[in-house]
C-alpha cells in the first residue's frame, strides 16, 4: 500500500525519485555479508587454502531414513563439532547441519535462545512432509548414496564436497569452491581476532556499524553459515524473489556489484534493475538447461545474500545467511514443471482461490467513506465494467486502530456490505499487525503475551501507522487463537457477512522507527528467539494467522474459501494468500518491469501475484494507465490501486477514448477467467505457473530463456505480449522454434497462421497482442456480467485451434468457486480433444455437482485450423444425436449452439465436403 516513509518522500516528492538507498545495508555495511565475501575472495586467492572443515568418519551413522555425523571445524586449539543430517524429502535429498553449543561460550548470554534457529521448516513446510528411505556406501574417502534409480548424491570427506547426480550424470556441487563457512559461536570480543584464521575478518562481528542499526546487540556474536552451489552447464539461473529485477539473474560477484539481498523490508519507489531487498523473500533458485532443472532450496529465515556468478560454462551461486542453520534441499529433475511439483510437495502449493479474488479488484487509498465506496461500486455498473470487489486502506479505521471503523464516515458497514452483495461484489479490508498503544486489543495482547519484545524482554514500541505501537507475535502459536478472536463470526467488525476478506499489509514488519526500516534484529519472538532468525517468516506467519482466523470466521457461511493478500512473504506463503509487488511508480518502466516480477514469483509457486495496476505513486497519463490495464488483465492478482496523494483514477476517470478501451480489456479478463480458474486449479495440485515464462514450453530453443516481456496464461496456449511503451506501436513477438501460432489478437482467433522467429505488425492503442497456439482448445465466457458470481450459469465458448496435424487438446477445471466441497470430489474436470474427425469431451463429475451445472452449456465452438471445409456435424450426447449448424467464413469454422451440456461427455462429428483426405485417429 504505502511506505513507511511516507513523510519523507511527500517533502521529497519533486526531487527525488528513488528509493533511499542510504537505509538499506549494502554487503560491505552488513557484518556477516562482508565477512563471508571476503572469506571468498581470500580462498579463492589461495592456492594453498587448506579448509579446516572435515566430515569425522568415525561419526557417521547409518539408519534406514538418514545418515547422520559430524562436521568437524579445526580452529586454533579448539576443534568445533557441527552435527549434521542427510535425508531424503518428498524424493529430494536434504542437509541440514546444526553446531553442537559449547555452553560455556554463550553462557553470559540472557534473554535470548541459545539454540541455533531450528523451526524455519515449520512454517515453510506444508504439514506432514514424507521421508524416504535412501541406500549408501561408505567409500574410503566418500559416501555415495542414491534414491530411486536417478538420484544419487556423493559426499567427499576432505575437503567436504558434494556431488549431485541425475541419471549418473553430475548436474550440481556444493561446496567444490570452498566456501563453505561456519562462524561458531565464541565468547564475545575477548580473543576473537586472535582465533581467526587467515581467510577471515573481523569486520563487525560483535558491533554492528550501520548508521541507523547501532541499537543492534548481536547477543550471539557471529554466526553466520555461507556454502557455494555450483550448476554443472548451466548457464540461466532464475527465482529467489523478491527483487525489482529481470527473470534471468544477473551476475553480481563482483566488487562493484552487489548480491541478491533475501530480507522482508518496507522498500517504497524501488529502483528499478536492483538486487535490493524487498517485501518478501523466496530463497528457491532454479537452474534451467534443455534436459534438466536443479533447485536450491534454502531453508533458512534469517538475512541471506546470494552472489550469482556466470562462467562460460557453469553458474555459482554463493549464498550466506546471518545465523540459523545450514538447511537446503536439491531438486533435479528433467523439467522445470516437475521441479515446480517437487518443490510443492514440500512447501504446499498454492490454495485454489475463491472465483471472485480471480476477477478485477479496485482500491485507492483510500475510499473516503460509505457514499463514496457505494458510488465507485455503482459507476462500474453505469460504464457497463465489471468487478468483484473494492478495497478501503487503512483510513476506514477508527484512528487506525484494527477492528474499528471511523463512525461518521462508515456508519452502517453492513449495511454497505449487504449493498455490495446484491450484485456478487466483494469487500477487501486491511488489518496490519502493528497495534496502536492505549487500545483495548493491544492491550490483550500484552497482557497475554503475545507481543514482539525488545532486546530486554519487554514489551516492544515502534512507530507505524497509528503513532506508538505494539507487535502482534505471530510465531506463537497461541496468538492465531487470539488473533481469530477479532473475526469472530459474531462480532459485529465484519458484520456476519460473508464478502469481506482481509488485506495484511506493513507485515515485514514495517516499524517506521526501525532498522532499515523494519523491526530491530535483537527483538525477542515467542520461545525466546531472536527476531534475526526469524524476520524472512514474521510476514507469512501473520498472514497465515489471518487466513486461519477467516477460515473459521467463514465456517459460518457458505462461502468458506478465504482470500488474504499480503505484502510480505516467504516460502509457504503460496498455501494461504495472494501477493502483489508492493508501492510501484506510475512510470512505463515500472509496468515494464511488473512482467519479470510476476513471472519470477511463478517460477516459484507464488502465482497469485500482481502488481499494482497504474502504479501506486504518481499520476499515469490516460496512455499509460490503459496499457497497465491491458498488461495487468494477465497478472494472476488483477488489482487498480493508487497512493492517497495521486488523483483518482477509476476506469471513467481518463474519459474516451480511454475508457472504452479499459473497459475491453477488464471484460477481456472476464472472458478468459475460466482459463484463469483452470490455471490456479493446476497450480493447486501439482505447482504450475499461472503466469509462464516462455522457456518452459520451449527448453530446446534458448532464445526464451532471456524472454521477460512475453509469457503464456497457464497451459492454455495463450500467449501474450502486451505493448508496455509509450506510443508503442509496433508489436513483436517471438515464437519458439518449432511451434506454431494463430492471431489471437484482442481474444479474437483468426486463420492467420504464424511459425517461428518473430512476427511484427503495427498496433493502435486498442491493441492487446495475443496468439494462440496450435493445439490448443481454451474454455470462455464471452457475456458482459456485472461480477464473477453473476456469470455462473453462462454458457461457454470454446476456441479450438488445430496443429499441424489437425489435433487439439485443452481442459477445463469447475467447481463452487467459493467453498471447499471440492475437496469432498464436488467439482468437474473437462478433458477436450478434437481430432480431424470431430471434438470430444470427456467428463469427470460428482452427482452432486453435475447437478449443480446441469443448465450450463457450450453455446458456441469455434475451429481455426481446419483442413478442408467442414459441411455438417452431428452431436451426440447422453445416447441422443442432433444435427449441429456449422458455418465458414475467412477460414474460421463455427458451430453455432451446439446445446451440449457441460456436465457429461459429449462428441461432434464433422462431415467433410468431398475431395479431401483425412486421417484416421
Ligand atoms: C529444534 O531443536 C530442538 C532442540 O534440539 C528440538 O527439540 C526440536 O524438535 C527441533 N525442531 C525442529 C523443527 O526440528
Ligand atoms: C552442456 O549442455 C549443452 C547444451 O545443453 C550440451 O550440448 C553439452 O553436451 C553439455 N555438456 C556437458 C559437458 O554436459
Ligand atoms: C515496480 O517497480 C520496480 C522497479 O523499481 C519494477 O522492477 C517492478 O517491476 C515494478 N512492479 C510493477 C508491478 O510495476
Ligand atoms: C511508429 O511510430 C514511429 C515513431 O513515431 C514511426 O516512426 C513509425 O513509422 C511508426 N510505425 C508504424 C508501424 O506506425
């Protein structure tokens, strides 16, 4: 929504353009990032480097699921035992490595847990993740351990080496640079220097030198844990959200550059082209080649950065995280969708979302009061514009205090709601996690305990929205149950109605008085943890006590399925909330680079991600904000929103010819949401991208891998590239070798084909370039409805768009659209097919919900592709046949009204005129 520094950027408004670097540590001015690129560079350098790490053979045990020893650290006199486990998770090897405490070191230590951060995992992961057992061999200088007939890891004694293998093929190695580096703990400042050996540096270790962190104690000293991943012919890397970046990584080890920073901050007008810090962090990298896909998954909360570096040959990443453990998990698989889905079976995929939170949402901060949310709701009406739902920022509260509402300017919300509800619209409202002093709910959860503390176990203060505030701690568990207390059906915030859902914002936690903007790193979660280890999760943990708390709220109604959008976010976050890429400019090189971010996040199973249509600062010409319209249609999470000091900018507000044109592309999402909803349906089961870079259909052809300004709609066909300069009026686009296309221009399928390399031609401002690929079918709903709810019983349209071969295939995904009685089997799955004889469908339906469905029809079939001409088609379904109308004009067949109903299994014969030859099945 908003900045933390919002006062400082309205004095600076005019002058000043980016983001304020000087708040953000750089690697030199973080201790640990300095000290473990230093590391590097000194054993690099070293020829000689003789690492002092070794895996103690004498330590290793055996078990069915894991194999278990020590790492031994030789460090002046003391040696340093660093316990560590290998297993197998969901069919990916895993090691984790913790180090044995030496009581007497961190003994003076109070308040803190002394513990190295051990429960990353518990929010990350979905629940009951799956062991397997794995087979080995002790080799005299290696283990070699294998799982299943393609896997296989070896580890090397000394120096400490792993070596990845997919189909005895080595595709990853850990640690072949050495820079593997464990900062254990040491009593503080006495000796520390003396201790080190010669690739290491003080710098920093027990003071932290940042201007505005000087408050940071580090009570443990260093702690740091830093290893080298090697991709073995690998020349793309992508992931690790979130950074306003391209999708290809850059290469950043060098001096000059800095590395890709993973720490949940409150960034505001972020520069573009940077490996900054931002709202959330998703340490999943991915790296891609034409027969296989290996992921880094790093499970680790803390600060990390990761230095990317690309050789002609192989890819590096270095990554190094403030404190916790060395945790990660490798993936290798032959793509990058079954990565996706292995990953997915440990993280959870994402939630299927309710149909509604798919359509278009519109939000300003703010809308001022009920006459003005009623107004803004009725004019979409009176335009003839769809939407689901409209959003109030913090301003609707009470003095920002959660769980109220300033009276006089909504004095009768449910009464609003209700208003709303009559035509199938929603209401977004947004609940931070800091809680104003002095107010009955912070005082509950002080009282209870379920506060964020300072560095001296009391209570902590900050700055945010409503002045002096309080945290919610939602790493305890006891505070979800506290936290749902406030959404209680009965109580009378929400107004027992079922078309409010929640907006957490300010969850990095924002703190306007902290650090770098968020909160101090010596803050004391519940268990007596360090905030620092687990700052990346605090957003994902607040957000998922929302959901919980909707979750039981909804119980009531029938509309069960919450939607929480967050800010914040970390890997798990997929499972319960949607996010969107945080205060952007009003600038065309911030809709350029909102393609990138969403597509990076659905690289790693956040799909539902948008960015804020128009931008958040600033004043959009008329030509920028349709074209935003006209790219955002596409984003998963399709949201109009602006900043408090930006003039209104509605659909209406830029007038003809403007409106008309944004009007077409938010009905244009409409059409499409059938294949958006199918999308997420995919997503949900096996991690899918919704939004999808164009390399995953085509990994022989490496021209896609840099392609960031062109992606398809889930696996559709649909390929979209919108114009996202100013005047653009040319479009181009780029097919992959050996695919074929058809003009899909504006969602209306031609005859014209179009073959590999790229195809141009001129566009106008009404231009949305599309194409859609050959061998595809795509389910629409083309009639203009108010809302998402009120387009239930339409009938759909199928576009049909033959190969080379004259085949088709596509499906399409439907249930309830807001409850959860699709987990009970009440949902259906449409397998289409067509062949040069005729189309089929092929029906996969509960009782219940084939009833449900049961007036829904394909009203219209539309064919492109067709070899010869088609002269008459026979239906049949349910054991009757009928003679369909079918007609041809420019090359296009249409099937007018074929009256099959969706809920069983139909097929369409075609009568061909003579003269034409076709193949059998
Ligand atoms: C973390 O470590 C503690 C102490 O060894 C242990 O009891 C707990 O089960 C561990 N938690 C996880 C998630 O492994
Ligand atoms: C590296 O990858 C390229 C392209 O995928 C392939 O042609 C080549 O054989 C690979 N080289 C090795 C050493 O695996
Ligand atoms: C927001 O701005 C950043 C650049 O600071 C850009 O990379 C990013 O793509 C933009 N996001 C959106 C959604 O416009
Ligand atoms: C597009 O605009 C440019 C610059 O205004 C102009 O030179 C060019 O001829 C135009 N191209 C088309 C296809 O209209």
């Amino acid at each position: 929504m908003k900045s933390s520094l919002f006062i400082t950027f309205i004095l600076f408004f005019t002058t000043v353009s980016a983001v304020k670097e000087y708040l953000f540590k750089k690697c030199s001015q973080s201790g640990f990032c300095h000290r473990n690129r230093h590391f590097a560079q000194a054993v690099e350098s070293d020829p000689e480097y003789q690492s002092p790490y070794s895996i103690d053979v004498s330590s290793l045990s055996f078990a069915d699921d894991s194999i278990t020893g020590i790492v031994k650290k030789v460090h002046g006199l003391v040696d340093v035992d660093f316990p560590f486990k290998i297993s197998v998770i969901e069919g990916n090897f895993r090691f984790q490595l913790d180090e044995k405490l030496n009581s007497d070191v961190v003994d003076t230590v109070k308040h803190v847990n002394k513990q190295r951060y051990n429960e990353t995992e518990t929010f990350a992961f979905k629940q009951n993740v799956a062991y397997h057992p794995l087979t080995g061999d002790q080799l005299e200088d290696k283990l070699v351990l294998k799982y299943g007939d393609d896997h296989q890891v070896e580890l090397e004694f000394y120096p400490i080496r792993f070596s990845f293998l997919y189909q005895n093929k080595v595709q990853l190695t850990v640690n072949d640079k050495q820079f593997l580096n464990l900062e254990h703990r040491r009593k503080e400042r006495e000796g520390s220097t003396s201790e080190l050996l010669s690739q290491e540096t003080s710098f920093d270790m027990f003071q932290d030198s940042f201007a505005d962190s000087s408050k940071d104690t580090l009570p443990l000293g260093p702690e740091s844990m830093a290893i080298d991943f090697n991709f073995i012919n690998f020349t793309h890397v992508y992931g690790i959200p979130e950074h306003a970046d391209s999708l290809l990584l850059k290469h950043t080890r060098s001096k000059d550059k800095e590395p890709y920073r993973l720490y949940n901050v409150d960034i505001f007008e972020y520069d573009l082209d940077s490996r900054l810090a931002m709202y959330g962090s998703i340490p999943f990298l991915l790296g891609i080649k034409s027969e296989v896909t290996v992921g880094v998954y790093w499970i680790n909360s803390a600060d990390t950065y990761i230095d990317i570096e690309y050789s002609s040959s192989n890819t590096l990443s270095h990554w190094m995280s403030e404190n916790g453990l060395l945790d990660f998990i490798i993936i290798i698989e032959p793509t990058p969708y079954d990565a996706n889905s292995q990953y997915g079976k440990i993280s959870g995929n994402a939630a299927l979302p309710a149909l509604f939170s798919l359509g278009y949402h519109q939000c300003r901060w703010n809308y001022n009061d009920q006459k003005d949310v009623l107004e803004v709701h009725k004019k979409f009406d009176t335009y003839k514009i769809p939407y689901d739902t409209i959003w109030l920022d913090i301003e609707y509260t009470d003095e920002k205090k959660y769980f109220t509402w300033k009276k006089e300017a909504f004095p009768n919300p449910g009464k609003m709601m209700q208003k709303l509800d009559q035509t199938g619209r929603n209401l977004v409202v947004i609940i931070d996690p800091h809680l104003k002093d002095g107010y009955s709910v912070s005082e509950e959860f002080i009282t209870k305990k379920l506060v964020m503390k300072d560095n001296s176990n009391q209570a902590f203060y900050g700055h945010c929205w409503p002045g002096k505030s309080v945290w919610i701690d939602t790493t305890n568990p006891d505070a979800t149950p506290a936290w749902a207390g406030h959404f209680a059906w009965k109580s009378p915030f929400l107004a027992q109605a079922a078309n409010v859902h929640i907006w957490n914002d300010m969850n990095e936690p924002s703190v306007f008085s902290g650090p770098e903007t968020v909160a101090p790193k010596d803050n004391i979660h519940f268990n007596n943890w360090e905030h620092r280890s687990v700052h990346n999760l605090y957003g994902m943990s607040y957000h998922q006590a929302t959901y919980n708390a909707m979750k039981a709220r909804l119980k009531h109604s029938n509309r069960q399925r919450p939607f929480v959008l967050t800010r914040s976010y970390f890997t798990g976050s997929q499972r319960t909330a949607a996010m969107w890429t945080g205060d952007n400019m009003s600038k065309w090189s911030y809709l350029q680079a909102s393609i990138p971010m969403v597509l990076t996040h659905n690289i790693v199973n956040m799909p539902f991600s948008g960015a804020d249509v128009g931008g958040f600062f600033g004043d959009p010409s008329s030509e920028l904000l349709t074209r935003w319209y006209q790219t955002g249609l596409f984003y998963p999470f399709f949201r109009g929103h602006a900043h408090i000091d930006s003039p209104r900018r509605e659909p209406w507000v830029p007038g003809e010819p403007y409106t008309s044109i944004i009007r077409d592309a938010i009905k244009l999402r409409y059409v499409l949401l059938p294949v958006f909803y199918t999308g997420f349906y995919h997503a949900s089961e096996t991690g899918r991208p919704v939004m999808k870079p164009m390399f995953y259909d085509a990994l022989d052809d490496t021209n896609t891998y840099k392609i960031d300004d062109q992606f398809m709609v889930g696996d559709s066909g649909i390929l979209a590239k919108p114009i996202t300069e100013k005047g653009g009026n040319v479009s181009s686009i780029y097919i992959p070798q050996g695919q074929i296309y058809y003009d899909f221009f504006n969602g209306e399928i031609s005859s014209q084909v179009f073959t590999s390399g790229y195809v141009e031609r001129p566009v106008e401002l009404t231009d949305i370039p599309m194409l859609l690929k050959g061998g595809s079918i795509i389910p629409l709903k083309t009639r203009y409805r108010r809302s998402s709810k009120l387009m239930k019983n339409d009938p759909y349209t199928l576009v049909i768009a033959l190969d080379e071969n004259g085949q088709a295939k596509g499906d399409l995904y439907i249930d309830d659209g807001e409850s959860f009685s699709y987990q009970n089997g009440e949902k259906s799955y449409i397998g289409f097919q067509a062949v040069s004889e005729g189309i089929s469908a092929s029906v996969s339906v509960s009782e219940e919900f084939s009833r449900q469905i049961e007036s829904v029809t394909v009203e219209k079939i539309v064919i492109v592709g067709v070899k010869g001409e088609i002269s008459a088609v026979i239906i049949e379904q349910e054991g009757k046949k009928w003679n369909g109308k079918v007609s041809e004009k420019d090359s296009v067949t249409t099937i007018k009204n074929p009256k099959v109903k969706i809920n069983s299994d139909w097929e369409i014969k075609f009568e061909y005129k003579q003269g034409v030859d076709h193949d059998e099945l």
